[in-house]
C-alpha cells in the first residue's frame, strides 16, 4: 500500500491547481477544495492503518535511487500527525467557506484563499513525510509561502504589518535551516534521514552538538520557543478567524514534529536534552504570564498557545517512552483544541463585534451554545479531568517523576502552576465575556439583535469540539498509538530499516 504515501502531498497540490482555473467560478473552487481535503483525510486515514498493521512504508519518489531521490517515509509518528492535521485543515476549510458565504469575497477572496489554503496543506503533509533535510525544508518553504498570502488576505493595515513581521522572522528560520543543511551534508556527505541517523553517531561530539544547535535554534523559532516566540502574538491575531486558526493549532507543530524528529532520530541522548527542559520551563511559565496580562481574547490565546509549547519540549526533553508518547498525545491534543478555541473566538467576535474582554459580556445569556462552544475546549486546555489534556499532561507529570532530579521536578512543578495559570487566564474570560452583564457590545441590546452565526461555522466548530471531546474517549487506544510511535522513535531501527528497505546503506 505504499501508493498512499505521496497522495497527501499529491491530492491537495493538484486541488490548488483546479481552484487556480476556477478562480472565476467560486463555487466551483469552494467544491474542489471541500472534496480534496475530505480525500486527504481519507487517504491519511487509510495510511494510518496501513502503518500500524505492516510497519513504516517508504516511496521513492520517480524511481530515483535512493538516497539520491526524494524519500516519503510514513510511520506511526508521521501517519498519526498527518490524520490529526487532515482533520483540522477540513473542519477550518468548512468554517471558512461558511464566513466566505455570509461575508462575500469581499473579506475572503477566493480566487486567492482556496489555492493558496491547499498549498498550505501540501506543505504541511510534506513536511511530515519528508524521509531527508532538504526535502523537509522544501515542506517549510511551501507551507510559508502559502502562510504569507494567507495572513495579508484582506490587505488590512494590521495584516500587513504583522505579515510582514512574520515574513521576516520565517525568513530568518528558514536562512538558519538552510546553513544548518549545508553544514550536516558537509559533515556527514547525505542528507537522508536513514542515513544521517549512522553517520552523525560517528562525528566528533563537538561537532555534533554544533549541527544540533543550529537545527534546533531554526526549529524553534518556527516552533515558537522562547526566547524565539515573541512574534507570534504580534503576528497571529490580525488574520482572518480561519486563518489564525489553522495557524495556531498546526503551523507550529511542524516546528515540533522537527524537533521530535531530529532529538530521536539524529541526535539520541546528546547534551540538549537539559537544555530543552530549561526552555519548556521558560516557554511555560512566560507564556502563561503573558496570557494572563492580556485584556484581548485573541492575544491570550495566542500567549497560552506559546505556554502549552513547553508541555511537548518537556516530553522530548526528558527523552523516555512515556516522555515522548505523552508529548506526541499532547501535540494531538492541543492541535485539535488550540484550532477550536480560535474558531470559537471567531464567531464570539461576529455575534458580539470584539475580541477586547472590556467591551464583552452577558454572552452566555445570549447565546448558551456559543458559551458551551467556548467552555469545554477551554476546560480541556485547562487540563481539568477527565478531558484529554489532562490525560497528556499527567503523562508528562509522570515521565518527568519517574526520571526524577531537580530539573526534572521542576518542570513538574512548572507544569502544574501552568496548568493552573491557564485555568485562571480561560477562567477571566469565561467571567468577562459571557459571565457577568453585557458592557458595550452591540449584542447587549438583546439577542433579536445580535447577528445570526452561519451554520456552517458552527458546525465546523462542533465538529472540532466533539472531536477534542473524542480523544478522551479513545485515550486508550491514542496512548498505545503514540507509544507505539515513541517507541520506534526511540529505537530508531523501524524507521532506519524500513529506508534501508528501498536501498540505502
């Protein structure tokens, strides 16, 4: 079944090219789009099962010998990340196509926003499948690209200039990807995955904590790690509702799913381990005193966003099975519902006409289904039981104490006062903007009043709330799945052998 591999990357490219024709007839693109992200899903389902029943699948691209070809490499890793970000991507694209019917194309162009959303997912998944470096910053460069039209649609002031900030600050990451490359293939003379994971063993340790470095310092900035994350607020929240969304639940993953795969893969056990549990100590605690200091729903999301980054530096840090598994159930976790929240927010802003907490309130009597909306995933990225991120989080809690020391109790504590922190940071804007009396919102005037909320964008958002829902259900199975994942991560051979498999040595 090694046919599915390259259909994640291959559906969506050629999705954008159909919508590029139809730029004329919008709801011919709006269709196109609809059906090759609902076949992406599919397909990612299906490569899913594959992946757990006969191991990791590998394609060489064009029949080039490998590794001089490109290399798609799908593991339980890789299989899982690309079902998680399918579903996403979906559910944003109908909230979308919702605010695009309500709004017109005035807001939301379509003959730009559909092409360049399939581009992002293209990049997206190629970024997941890529079996070399260069290959997975082809990913990034793709899913930037299309990242760039994405936060300027509109051409609002605002857009513009926290594009342009974004633009500059990716542009940066990818320059340090980019030498970072140069200096790995001088060193090891390949650029593959497979092969990279038994030449860099045999460097000198110098050397291969200085190519260490440099990869994670152009990760973590794409990953928004602090110090490396204080654009991200600045740039986020400007973006149209589906855009932030789908910016906030998957673009920074990427950065992670990186670092996972690199920390395992190339650099096992190397001496950045403490130094990634000292930035998730960081990006916790100043991540969340930053939410909490913002009187703006968008911005303290986008802060909380930054916090909950340090949950999955911690799991790879701490570089055990259960560190890891719990770290790629949480990156699920919180993609699903970081995506929620945001979309949530969107249509807080249409029915109340702000996002500014001092010009919110008396929602819930307003409107009860947008505060359920609003309070379950706000709960669950709380960490309040039994929701899944608690469950992820307990993981964490328990890989850090089984490893014991004092940077590791330390994270354990950090992650609790975290944990706490956000549950006062949702807390305020549960009693701010639904809770207590309406202020100067326009809906204050009464719900006959207040506009009514496109039915496609609310059951988008049901959907991801019920899916965020979900993974507690099936918390069971997904535990056994990213331990399944850690573990050949971890060991490394499943992922070597399979590549090995197509002809490298």
């Amino acid at each position: 079944m090694t046919a599915l591999v390259p259909l994640p990357v291959v559906i969506p490219l050629l999705g954008a090219a159909v919508t590029l024709m139809l730029t004329r007839f919008p709801r011919a693109q709006r269709i196109v789009s609809l059906v090759a992200l609902t076949a992406v899903l599919g397909v990612c389902v299906a490569l899913l099962v594959v992946v757990c029943t006969d191991g990791p699948q590998v394609v060489a691209v064009g029949a080039w010998p490998v590794p001089i070809g490109i290399v798609l490499v799908a593991d339980h890793f890789s299989a899982l990340m690309l079902v998680v970000s399918a579903a996403v991507t979906l559910c944003v694209l109908v909230y979308s196509v919702g605010q695009g019917l309500a709004d017109g194309s005035e807001d939301t162009p379509l003959s730009i926003y559909h092409p360049s959303y399939l581009v992002l997912t293209a990049g997206v998944t190629t970024a997941f499948l890529s079996g070399d470096l260069f290959n997975l910053y082809v990913g990034f460069e793709i899913l930037l690209v299309a990242s760039y039209v994405l936060i300027t649609v509109g051409g609002t002031e605002d857009r513009i200039r926290a594009g342009t900030t974004y633009v500059i600050v990716s542009l940066l990451s990818s320059v340090l990807f980019l030498t970072g490359i140069g200096l790995v293939y001088a060193a090891a003379g390949t650029l593959n995955l497979a092969q990279l994971a038994g030449r860099l063993d045999a460097l000198p340790d110098g050397l291969r904590l200085m190519l260490n470095c440099v990869l994670l310092l152009a990760f973590g900035i794409k990953a928004a790690v602090f110090p490396l994350s204080a654009w991200l607020p600045d740039s986020y929240p400007t973006a149209l509702a589906p855009v932030t969304a789908v910016f906030a639940g998957l673009l920074t993953k990427v950065g992670l799913y990186a670092i996972i795969r690199v920390e395992t893969l190339l650099f096992p056990g190397g001496p950045t381990r403490d130094l990634l549990l000292v930035l998730a100590l960081l990006t916790m605690l100043v991540g969340i005193l930053g939410a909490i200091a913002q009187s703006d729903v968008k911005r303290l999301l986008s802060f909380t966003l930054v916090s909950h980054i340090g949950y999955m530096l911690f799991g790879i840090g701490l570089a055990n099975e259960l560190g890891v598994s719990s770290a790629i159930f949480y990156v699920v976790h919180h993609i699903t519902i970081q995506t929620t929240l945001f979309l949530v927010v969107g249509l807080v802003e249409r029915y109340g006409g702000a996002t500014a907490l001092d010009r919110l309130g008396g929602l819930a009597a307003l409107s009860p289904l947008l505060a359920v909306l609003f309070f379950v995933p706000a709960m669950n990225l709380a960490g309040i039981p039994p929701f899944s991120g608690f469950l992820g989080k307990l993981g964490l809690i328990e890989a850090g104490a089984a490893v014991g020391g004092g940077l590791r109790w330390a994270l354990v504590a950090g992650a609790l006062a975290t944990s706490l922190l956000t549950l006062y940071a949702v807390a305020r804007v549960w009693n701010l903007a639904f809770w207590r009396k309406p202020v100067t919102m326009r809906a204050a005037a009464g719900p006959l009043d207040a506009p009514a909320l496109p039915r496609l964008m609310v059951g988008s958002t049901i959907a991801l709330v019920v899916l965020g829902i979900a993974l507690t259900g099936i918390a069971g199975p997904l535990f056994d799945l990213t331990g399944d994942a850690a573990a050949d991560l971890l060991e490394r051979a499943p992922y070597v052998d399979a590549v090995r498999g197509e002809g490298v040595r």
